[in-house]
C-alpha cells in the first residue's frame, strides 16, 4: 500500500471532491482518480462512491478513514525522526496526564534551553490511554499517577510531585465561604468525568464520596476532567477533583475546598523503560531529576 495513495484518499474524505483534491495537492484530477482506484483494487473494497454530480464515503471508507490517517501520521513522524536522528539532533518522545502537565512544562523549558536542537513530540492523554501507553512503553517518558505504573518492573521511574483532592465549586459559591459538610452537596449537581476515561480518578472521587456517606442523586458525567472544571466555571455543579487541576485550568473561575477526615493525598511519578536506547533519554532524566528535586 502506498502511503502516497492513502494521502489522496484522506484528502478526498475530507473535501469529497476530486478537483478540489487535485487542486490542492497540484496533481490532475485524474491522476487523483487513478491513486484512489488503485488503492481500492489493492484493499479489495470501494472506499468512494462517485458520479458526475457528488463524492460520498461508502461503509468500507469510513470504517477505513481512521486507519487511513494513523498511517499517515505514523509515517510523518518516522520520517521525522529519522531527519532527526540523521542529522544527530535527537528526539523525545512524551506522554503526560493534566495533573502532571505543570511539572513537564518546568522540565521542558530547563531541556530546551540547555538542548534546542532536540525535538520533543508531547502527547496529553486521559487516564486510560496513559495506562495503556505505560504498559506498552510506548513513549521515551511517562508523567502519570504512581498507580499508573505497572507492576512488572519494564519502567523505572521517580516521584516527581504530589497534590490532593479537593472539592472544586464556582467562583464565590457559598459553600467556598464555610468548612466542608458534604450534607450541604446533596442540593448541588455532581459534575464526574466517565469511568471509562478515567479509571483512577473516579474510583478515587467515589472512595471520598462513600467516606463521607454522600450518595450523589443529581450527576452528570463528561468525557474529559478539563470538560468538568469547564463546566464547573460556568456554574452547572461541583466535581471532586485533583488540586492540580483547577491550579492549571480555570484557576481565576473556581473555588477549592479542602477534604478533612480521610487521605487524598496523591502521588505523581516520571516513569522511563529501564532498557532506554534513546539518546537523549539520560539527558532528560537529568532535568526530571532537577526540577523534582528543586519541588521538595
């Protein structure tokens, strides 16, 4: 398969027009026409279907089109890496969950500033992904929960800082203004990210919950813990939330309150495979090594 010809394919999903696509791509139309039609003889499906008028994506295309841009963007960034390391400049690769973005900027701006030639792609995932990316070692570094790390030895990591859960209310809502009593919440709208995104955090928001004998009747649930705090700004409810969180996001919109009576402490490593290859691995580890020591 010809990444060339998956590029047209992209390129005509997106604009569902053949000349359109070959304007853009400064190709014939026909030449377009002949990269999609080879590529559907060799997938042994019609991703297209056309006529004079109109260009619409068949079952068979949609259901290729995510592939189609994975590929693409696999090969892109092989092959700039390989102009990277061709050219001895180095690259990282990293992935990081929001509670821990703060402490990779400090660690980002101490490594450029010391080694710009070096290209570091950044990756923000959920919890879950993040949890897959671990297991599978499949970035140069990891900034995640400690209880992310998996337990098979492969990844060797250090604390890089700690935070705790807080309750997390509007600007100037009156439950900010006295001492926490969760049978005060029971008025309130819950605000929760999905369980399926993240694992950890919402395991860790009902722990607290059931702590404190509050059962919540009024929830609505978000696809992302950005999307809470959001949602929290614009006053639709409260959300139990990591204290990194409204720090980083929305910090001039939201009230935090602290939780008394159980531990929400929270610990947050830099995770790295023990059999690193890369280069400029130890380099970073050094500014990781730093930038937490200089946090304690």
């Amino acid at each position: 398969m010809d990444i060339a010809q998956v590029r047209y394919f992209i390129s005509v999903a997106e604009t569902l027009n053949f000349r359109q696509t070959a304007r853009k791509l400064q190709v014939s139309q026909s030449s377009v026409s002949r990269q999609i039609s080879d590529l559907e003889a060799q997938l042994g499906v019609a991703l297209l279907t056309r006529n004079s008028r109109t260009v619409t994506l068949t079952e068979a295309g949609m259901s290729f089109l995510p592939y189609a841009m994975d590929m693409v963007r696999t090969a892109d960034s092989a092959s700039f890496l390989m102009s990277q390391l061709s050219s001895g400049k180095g690259h990282l690769s990293i992935a990081t969950v929001s509670t821990s973005a703060p402490v990779l900027i400090k660690c980002l701006d101490v490594f450029f500033r010391r080694y710009p030639d070096v290209a570091v792609d950044v990756i923000l995932n959920n919890g879950r992904d993040q949890i897959s990316a671990m297991r599978e070692e499949k970035h140069d570094f990891h900034f995640a929960h400690a209880a992310m790390l998996p337990d098979d030895g492969r990844l060797d990591y250090l604390v890089t800082h700690t935070d705790d859960l807080v309750v997390v209310v509007p600007k100037g809502h009156p439950l900010s203004k006295k001492p926490l009593d969760f049978a005060d919440l029971e008025r309130e709208r819950f605000l929760i990210s999905y369980e399926a995104g993240y694992p950890l955090l919402y395991n860790h928001t009902l722990d607290v919950c059931r702590a404190h004998n509050y059962v919540p009747r009024n929830m609505s649930r978000f696809d992302k813990a950005e999307s809470v705090l959001l949602a929290i700004s614009a006053g639709l409810g409260f959300s139990i939330l990591p204290s990194a969180l409204p720090a980083q996001y929305f910090p001039n919109s939201v009230d935090i309150i602290p939780i008394t009576g159980m531990d929400t402490h929270r610990t947050y490593i830099a995770a790295w495979p023990r059999k690193a290859a890369n280069p400029s691995s130890p380099q970073f580890l050094e500014v990781i090594r730093e930038v937490a020591a200089a946090a304690r």
